[in-house]
C-alpha cells in the first residue's frame, strides 16, 4: 500500500492501492490518508488535488459541504 502525501489518498477501502488525487470538493490535509475530505459549510475548493479548503469571501457563502463554488448572498 502506497502512503500518499497530502492531497491524494490511498482508496484501498475502494480496491484501488495507488495514490489518487482528490476531486473538487475535497481535500486531504496529511498524509497516508485512504479517503478526502468534504470541504465543510462556509469553504469550497474548485481544483483537484488540495490540502485545505478555501473560505468563502465576504458577500459569499457555502451551505452545503463538498462545494466546488459559492453563491452570493
């Protein structure tokens, strides 16, 4: 099993034993994770691959999680 830096995972819950970057929406914040994580209400990421999510700006918002954009208010 390949440990993965941050930004990809590992999906060996998934069958796949290669390190995969995270989609939109998503991000891993270490490494040697199996799964990425939904950016949370009030961030986003539109780019694959991070470590962290964005805040969102002001006059902006995220209500859901795993956002790829936000919304103005």
């Amino acid at each position: 099993m390949a440990t993965c830096p941050a930004g990809k995972y590992n999906g060996v819950d998934t069958g796949v034993s290669e390190c995969t970057t995270c989609p939109v929406g998503k991000y891993a914040g270490t490494t040697g994770l199996t799964v990425c994580t939904d950016c949370p209400a009030g961030k986003y990421e539109d780019t694959t691959g991070q470590t962290k999510c964005t805040d969102c700006a002001v006059n902006t918002y995220n209500a859901r999680s795993e956002e790829r954009r936000v919304g103005k208010e």
